[in-house]
C-alpha cells in the first residue's frame, strides 16, 4: 500500500503506525515535501526512529489551489506506476486531501486515519479537507467514539472504526524519552513549571493583523504569570515580523524560538505550567502530560480534554486567560487519562483494522 505524509503532525502519527503496518503490508512512504524546512521535516523522521520516505515529490509551499494541485500531479502517476492495493492518509492537511483525491480518482480504496474530527468551522481549511476525505474514504479510522458519532451523524459510520489516536501512542512512548534525551530546558535556561510554553500557526488567527495582535496580547497577559517560550512556526514568523511585533517579545516575557524537534517540544510541553495553543496535536499532548491547556480557538476537536478539565477554549480574548489559569488544574495534578486516546496503542489496531479490511 502507498502511504502518503506531507507535513509535521503526519510524520508523528506516521511513526506509531508504520512499523505495526510494515509487519502486515508492504508500505512505499511517500513524503509531498508541503514541509521542508528540516526543522519541520528531517528531525522528526530521525528522532521518531521512522523508516525514510521512498519516494519525494517537493511540491513545496503555495496557495491551497497551488499547493494540492501540485500534489495531484506528481501523486497521480506515482499511484499508476506502483499500482497499490490501498493509499493511507492521516488527519486533514492538504497532503491529506492530495492522497485523497488521486486515490478516489485512481479508483484505489481509501484509508483515512483519524476520521471523523470535525470543528464545525468550515472557515478552517482541514475542515474542508476533513469533509471531502472521509467522503472519499473507504475504511475510516478514528481516533474517538466522538469522530465516530459525528460520522454516523453524515451517514459514514459503516466505514468507521475506533482505534484510538495514533499521536497519544508517540507522546505516550516519547514523552519518557524526551525527558531523558531532551536538553531543551537548560538551553533555554527554564524550571520546571516557571513557564509556559505557547504555538500558534492557523490561519485564522494569524493571517489577519489585527486577530494577530490578540494573539500576541494573550501571551503577554501570560507572561504575567509565567515567562512564554514561544516556538515559532515558519508562517507565524513572517507575519509577527510584518506587523512589528517580535522585537517587543523579550521586554514582555515572551521568549522566540526556532520551531523545535519532537523531542525538544514534547520535554518542553511536560515540564510547563500551561500550553497556549491553537494546535489540535499540542491540546491532546498537554492532556496526556497532565499540563492545562488554553486553546486559541472557539472549538476543539478535542472535546475530551474540555470535558475532562484540562483545556480551555479562550479564542484570542486576553481578559480569559488570568481566570483560566487560575482555574484550571495545577500540572500533574492526576495521572494522565491515556485511555480515552487508546492507551498508547492505537498504531496496532489501525494495522490490524487495514490488514483485515484487505483480506
Ligand atoms: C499545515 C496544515 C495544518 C497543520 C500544519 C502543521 C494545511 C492546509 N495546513 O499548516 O493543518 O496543522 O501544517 O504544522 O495543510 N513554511 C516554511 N517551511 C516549511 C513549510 C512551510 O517556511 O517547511 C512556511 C511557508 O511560508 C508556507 C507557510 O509556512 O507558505 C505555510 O505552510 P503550509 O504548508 O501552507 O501550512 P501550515 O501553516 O504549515
């Protein structure tokens, strides 16, 4: 079967899923090349121990029109040439709708992990995506019992099947391990729990000046209580950069860095006070890590971490962000509820559930 990943998130679920995959199927892994800066790409095959991508297709950055149709045309006769029984694609980026499409084109079944998320705002490209993928998908693989009611709510639910989330089994794996490997808190010079540590990179909060602003006063209002260390995604720099903003960081608390490698980021996240994020991966891996989380954002997909108390949805309102820190739990407050992601064994089932669904 073909595989194809593009950018960070796919590479981590990727690593929990390929090595169970390869024990039943044989896999070609083929990488877009939508992330190519090797800080968002090369460090997570090497850190996450996965087997390198057999084929590369460097399509590169563009518009969402610019970006799929390059994947679609380098895809396409790749799909011809290997003629695989099956394609896998993971989560909802435009690499994920790329798979998608040549493989409903090219007449090969679908398989869609992490099916079924929804956020119910369709101003997010990946819900677009999100849509059209399962739509197409003929095995449906979800992360939740929720991604699997809201497909019976669009009349999918017969191609679905709860595996569990296949990140919460690299975070749960890694996360002992970054703490070991991981110098990132003597690099930067942090305690344990004396910061917070913040990402933002959708677009909804970040290509508009003035949502950016907002964006930046939450994390000051932060750094009132914890200095910020700000890992910056490649997007969010240039735009921080055109409104002025980054040289102000380090007066109010905010420390800028390079976007980090897995291990570094998820050491970082376990040893915070808080996570401020519009990420869906880094809300989950909060939650694992018992840190609390404030979620940039007016819905999650990760509901269970709202509903289990250790995320916030705050959207870009500053005035939240005092009174939700000091709500939520302090970190490690209890033991980590793995099992409502699958208890770190997620990759298995979903090799399992793709090697039955072949036979
Ligand atoms: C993409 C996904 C998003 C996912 C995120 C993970 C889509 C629509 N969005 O967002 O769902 O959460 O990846 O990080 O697929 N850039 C670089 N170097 C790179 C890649 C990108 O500098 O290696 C810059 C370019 O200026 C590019 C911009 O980042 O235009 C945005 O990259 P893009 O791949 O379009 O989307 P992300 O914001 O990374």
């Amino acid at each position: 079967m073909v595989t194809v990943v593009g950018n960070r998130p796919q590479f981590v679920k990727a690593a929990a899923v390929s090595t169970h995959l390869r024990e039943r199927v044989d896999e070609v892994l083929v990488h877009t090349g939508q992330h190519y800066d090797p800080e968002l790409s090369d460090v997570f095959f090497e850190q996450l121990e996965m087997p390198t991508p057999d084929r590369e297709l460097e399509v590169g950055s563009g518009s969402h029109a610019e970006q799929t149709a390059a994947i679609l045309t380098r895809l396409e006769p790749l799909v011809r040439e290997l003629q695989p029984d099956a394609l896998l694609v993971y989560g909802d980026t435009n690499s994920t709708l790329g798979g998608a499409l040549v493989a409903a084109k090219a007449s090969v079944p679908l398989v869609h992990v992490e099916a079924g998320m929804r956020s119910w705002d369709r101003a997010m490209p990946e819900e677009i995506n999100r849509l059209v993928v399962d739509s197409l998908g003929g095995l449906l693989l979800c992360s939740t019992e929720t991604a699997l009611k809201n497909l019976h709510e669009e009349g999918l639910s017969s191609h679905g099947v709860v595996t569990g989330d296949v990140m919460a089994d690299v975070a749960l794996a890694f996360g002992p391990v970054a703490d070991e490997r991981s110098d990132v808190l003597e690099r930067l010079c942090l305690e344990p729990q004396a910061y917070s540590v913040a990402t933002a990179h959708r677009p909804g909060n970040v290509d508009y000046p003035e949502r950016l602003a907002l964006v930046v006063e939450v994390l000051e209002r932060a750094a009132e209580a914890a200095p910020v260390v700000f890992p910056v995604h490649p997007r969010t720099r240039a735009r921080l950069e055109e409104i002025g903003a980054l040289e102000g960081f380090p007066e109010r608390g905010i420390t800028p860095v390079e976007p980090l490698g897995y291990l570094d980021m998820t050491r970082l996240v376990r040893a915070a006070r808080a996570v401020i994020t519009d990420s869906g991966g880094l809300q989950k891996e909060a939650f694992l890590a018992s840190v609390p989380c404030l979620t940039m954002r007016e819905e999650t997909e990760w509901v269970e971490t709202v509903e289990a108390g250790w995320n916030r949805l705050i959207g870009l309102r500053p005035e939240a962000v005092e009174g939700a820190l000091a709500e939520l739990p302090a970190p490690g407050a209890t033991s980590p509820a793995a099992e409502i992601y699958g208890g770190g064994r997620a990759g298995e089932r979903v090799a399992e559930a793709i090697a039955d669904w072949l036979n």
